[in-house]
C-alpha cells in the first residue's frame, strides 16, 4: 500500500469514525482503525463489536492499494496536527504504516488487518428513504430522555416502531418521557430499540447532512447510509414498556407558556434547588405558576412567571433539569403544560400538536 492523500480529507474521514472506536479495549484491535485502498479511494472502518461505521475519501495519487490496521487515536492526532493544505504519503513498510509530509516523517505500528473484527448482520432488504435532516430532528427530540447505563438494559436506547406510514420515536428513562412522530411514505413495519451509543453516533453523522438517508432494518440489527458512509448497529434485545400506558389522558388543567421566558425563570429559581435532585415548586393560580426552590442550606427562591391558566389549583414539584431540557428542544414559541393532578405526571406539547410530546413524573418533595 502506498498513496497520497489531502490533509483536510483523511482527517474529515478519521473524525467521522472515532464515535465508534472502543475506547475501553477490551482487544487490542478494537482501537485500532481498518485502512483500506483501492484504486479509487480510502476507506476507513472502525468497530466496537456492537456497531460499526465506514467511509471513505479521494486519493491524491495511488502507486499500490492495500490493507492494514493501526492506532485510530495516534493516525487522528498525527494528521490532525499536519499543517493544513499539505499532502500526507503514507505507505505499508512490514509492519509499520509510515507518515512523510513535507517535513516530517511517522511511523505507527500495525495489526493485521486479516484479524479485525468482521460485521456480519443482515440489515434487511429494501431501505426506508427519510431526509437526513427530519430523522436527524426525530432523535434529537427524543434522545435526550433515553436512559443512562440503566440496569433496565431496554430502557438504554431508543425505541423506534414505523407502522402504517409513520415512524414513533420512544425514550424514557422512567422518570420522564418523550415521543415523536415523522409521517413517511412507505408500507415498513418494525418495532425495536436503538442502543444509546448507536443513536448518539447516528443524530452526529446526520448533523451535516442535506439530502437523503437510507435506512435498513430488521429485528436485530439496522444499517444507515448517508452519503459515504454506511453506519451499522445490533439492536438492543428485550422489549420495551408499553408507552402508550405512562401518557396521561383525560381532563387537564393547562397552563400556556412563553418556551424562553419559562425556561429562564427556571434557570434562576434552581440555582437555589437541591443539588441532588434539582427539585422546585409549581403552586398555580388563575394568573399564573409560582416558581419556588429550597435546598438543605436553608437557602430559597421564589418568583411568579405570568402566563394563562384553566384548571384547578394545584400544588407540584418536579426535576428543574428535565423540564429544562424538554424547553431546549421545543421548536415552538409556546407550549402547553397539561396537569392531571398534584401527584400524578405532567404532559407537555406544541400548541395543536401533538407531536412531540412529553411526560414527567413529579417529584415528592
């Protein structure tokens, strides 16, 4: 193997794998990067046995193609550090991949590339075509809520389900809950979890993405292909809580308000909460919501947040911190708080929409 490429594109590609290389090591070879070429272009693989993601880049100049393995992190930061514009000729010497840049020279073991870890799922037939920017925006309205190393494995990932034209999007980490819906143009019906690693690496690779997304998916596994790079997870196995019981229904109070200013009041008032659980009061009236927090230095805030209100007055506390969050990915200029009770969950959504929604528990305090 011996070839020329830009700076700016093995480093745009190495960037784009680094998500999935195991940083824990559990084998040696599963920090390193798989490097291939061809006679048309470079292509990268990185693997954590639970998912993996390729792409590739152009070349500047080819003498020989080949294949090998070395260190992601150190090929990362060596060609990251080259002064920008140059070209970067690397070539397979033994065991050893050698770096020569204008002024400098590299030389970085190797793992054989017969010895890495080969991604065999069946990620089903015919693609799901969805535009990279609304699947982008269906996970990032809902990831967020998805649990962390919970021993509840199922509740560490995310819950896709696509039936009669639609795909659900479900996290919950039992303490709140979010669902979103994108209308789609196809007969697929599937219902599975997303690991939590899987759906954070997918909503990056979507990030810059303007056109389509091809998305391949079965009972244990799904592959996603954007642009050059084809990116594949298995699936969490276990079954997910039928969400549809945790929404609350029925007769509502409803308190209408301002996204930014609610969210800025409850910025200030928790500054003053408990560390622990980020605890404050909601007390409602005709006029308005009381906001007020304590925390066990005896410290305390209160401030009244003006804003429409129906219902019966009620007395609630809740997390600051995921009502804060639920706030920062609301698109909406106003959103409606729909209370069940002083001691049952609250359901929060867009003005006449109801999609996305979200519910969260109160807190006893």
């Amino acid at each position: 193997m011996e070839i020329s490429v830009k700076k700016e594109d093995i480093v745009s590609a190495l960037s784009t794998t680094l998500g999935v290389v195991e940083k824990r090591q559990t084998l040696p070879i599963l920090a390193n990067i798989l490097f291939e070429v061809d006679e048309n272009s470079f292509k990268l693989t990185a693997t954590d046995l639970e998912s993996e993601v390729t792409t590739s880049g152009p070349l500047s100049s080819i003498r020989s193609a080949g294949k090998t393995t070395t260190s992601a992190k150190k090929l990362n930061e060596l060609c990251r550090l080259i002064p920008d514009g140059e070209d970067i000729n690397l070539s397979l010497i033994g065991d050893k991949l050698s770096l020569k840049t204008k002024n400098g020279k590299y030389s970085l073991s190797t793992l054989p590339s017969a010895d890495f870890p080969i991604f065999d799922i069946d990620s089903g037939d015919s693609p799901l075509i969805i535009p990279a920017k609304e699947l982008r925006e269906l996970i990032t309205n809902t990831s967020f809520a998805m649990g962390n190393q919970d021993w509840r494995h199922y509740l560490n990932g995310l819950f896709l389900s696509i039936e009669g034209g639609q795909i659900t999007a479900v996290t919950t980490d039992a303490h709140r809950l979010a669902v979103a819906n994108l209308t789609i143009n196809s007969e697929h019906t599937f219902s599975g979890i997303i690991p939590r690693k899987s759906i954070n690496e997918i909503a990056k690779f979507l990030s810059d993405q303007d056109g389509d997304a091809e998305l391949k998916i079965n009972d244990a596994s799904l592959e996603l292909v954007v642009g050059n790079l084809v990116f594949k997870s298995k699936l969490i196995d276990g079954k997910f809580p039928d969400y549809q019981q945790v929404i609350p229904s029925g007769e509502s109070s409803v308190l209408e308000i301002n996204v930014k200013d609610f969210s800025d009041t409850l910025s200030r008032v928790s500054v003053l909460s408990s560390e622990k659980y980020k605890g404050i009061r909601l007390i409602t009236s005709p006029d308005g919501v009381r906001i007020s927090a304590n925390n066990p230095e005896q410290e305390e805030a209160e401030e009244f947040f003006p804003s429409p209100y129906s219902g019966e007055e009620l007395d609630i506390a809740f997390n600051a911190t995921y009502l804060q969050e639920i706030m920062s990915h609301l698109k909406t200029e106003t959103c409606h708080i729909n209370f069940y009770g002083s001691d049952k969950s609250c359901l929060l959504t867009p003005p006449n929409s109801d999609s996305p929604k979200y519910v969260v528990m109160p807190l006893l305090i």
